[in-house]
C-alpha cells in the first residue's frame, strides 16, 4: 500500500480549502506553523515520515492561469528519491508528449503524470498513455460511470479513484469503491479522498488497493510532530 501525500499549490505556495470550499484557499499552517513552503512540508513528511510519493495538484495550470511550473521542476530535481505524481490539468494529449519531452530533456524520471477525466478531452484512452507514466483519474463527479465503462475494456491501467467531495476526512466511500474494485480488478487502483484513519489504509489494502492519497490525514500526523515512519503507522492511530 503506497502512502501518499496530496499538496496542493498556488501562486507557489502549499494551500488547503477551508470551511469545505475549494475556492476557499489559505496558505497551509499545521499547529501554528507555516507550512506553505512547498520545499518544507515535503522535507519534514520524506524526513520524518519516509513518505517517498507526492501527489502534487498545480492548481493555477489546472484553472488554465499561469503554472507553477519552476517551482514543480525544483522540487523534482530538490528530491529526486521522491515520486512526483502531477496533476497539471491535462485536456490535450499533445500536452502531456510535451512535458514528457522536457523531462528527457532535463534527465528528470521521478515522475508519473495524472489525467483527470474531468479536464481531458473526448480522445481516445491510448493517445494519452506514454509508457507506463500515465494515472487516469476518474473522478466522480456524476459523469463517472461512463469512464469505468471505457476503463472496464482495456488492461492493466493506472486508475485513481478521486472522491473529491469526500476529501478533508469526510470518510471513504467503501459501497463505491467495493463496486468499481471489482468492474476494475485488471488494473493498479489508488482511491483518493476520505481518508480518516490509519484502519481506512488498512481496509483499503484489503480490498486490493495499492495506494491511498491524502492530505488531511499525514496533516494531521505532521502536526502531532511524530517522528515516525509509515511502516510503524499503527503507533499513529490514537
């Protein structure tokens, strides 16, 4: 079960929503301290958490404003034992052949690149995959249904499974995912959004999940100061 850390950056700084808003975004501060220096926060969760996966949301390049593109490009360089999984809001495939192209160019390969159903334009499902580089993510939104028809008739796809309202620790959606689990149990799923508590990595690891993304739940680890790896999680859950 892969842990991995969700940040969320604007104008180059980590932010989270409040109150339930997304529009609603605050630089991010955890216990008093700030947290917001995108170079910080995922120095103490890889130093002292051993997180080694980042899921990094460019939220300025997703709502089509300018991106956060050097930022995103240090931080790769800055820790090249992470696993950067970007979410860029992807619509075109000519885009991600870009991208891709640069980081060949720059020996960057501490990558994966995540395309969001909700941005990615009506082509089919290969012209996006590049190697094995590429996360689908669907997201559900009311359109999902759809999408789990088109990624029940391939094979051995990257899915993420992207609660987005249950995000925050709203709880995960365990009905849902035990449904889709099994139309998909040809491909690598990671589920997204909800995560409470450590038993939620858990369960999820039990129904054949092979990763969970979350920001609230590592957030709230970080805060207690815990120098504790994932592997040692259950001394967290208190």
């Amino acid at each position: 079960m892969k842990l991995i850390l969700a940040i969320d950056i604007k104008n180059g700084k980590v932010v989270k929503a409040y109150a339930g808003f997304r529009l609603n975004y605050k630089p991010l501060v955890l216990d008093k301290k700030d947290f917001s220096c995108p170079f910080t926060l995922i120095k103490k969760a890889y130093r002292d958490l051993k997180i080694n996966n980042i899921y990094l949301a460019d939220l300025d390049a997703i709502e089509k404003k300018p991106s956060n593109k050097f930022v995103i490009y240090s931080l790769m360089k800055l820790f090249p034992k992470i696993n950067f999984f970007l979410d860029l809001g992807f619509d075109y495939p000519s885009k991600i052949y870009r991208l891709i192209n640069s980081f060949r160019k720059n020996k960057i390969k501490n990558y994966y690149l995540v395309v969001g159903t909700e941005t990615m334009k009506n082509y089919s499902i290969e012209n996006f995959i590049i190697e094995n580089k590429i996360f689908f993510s669907i997201d559900f939104n009311g359109y999902e249904k759809n999408w789990i028809k088109k990624m029940y008739r391939k094979k051995n796809l990257n899915i993420i499974l992207m609660f987005i309202k249950r995000t925050g620790g709203r709880g995960v959606d365990y009905v849902t995912i035990k449904k889709v689990n099994k139309l998909l149990k040809q491909h690598n799923c990671i589920v997204a959004g909800g995560i409470k508590h450590l038993r939620d990595f858990k369960r999820l690891s039990t129904l054949g999940i092979t990763g969970a993304i979350s920001s609230n739940y590592i957030h709230k680890v970080i805060a207690r100061d815990k120098l504790i790896a994932p592997s040692n999680l259950a001394t967290l859950e208190k």
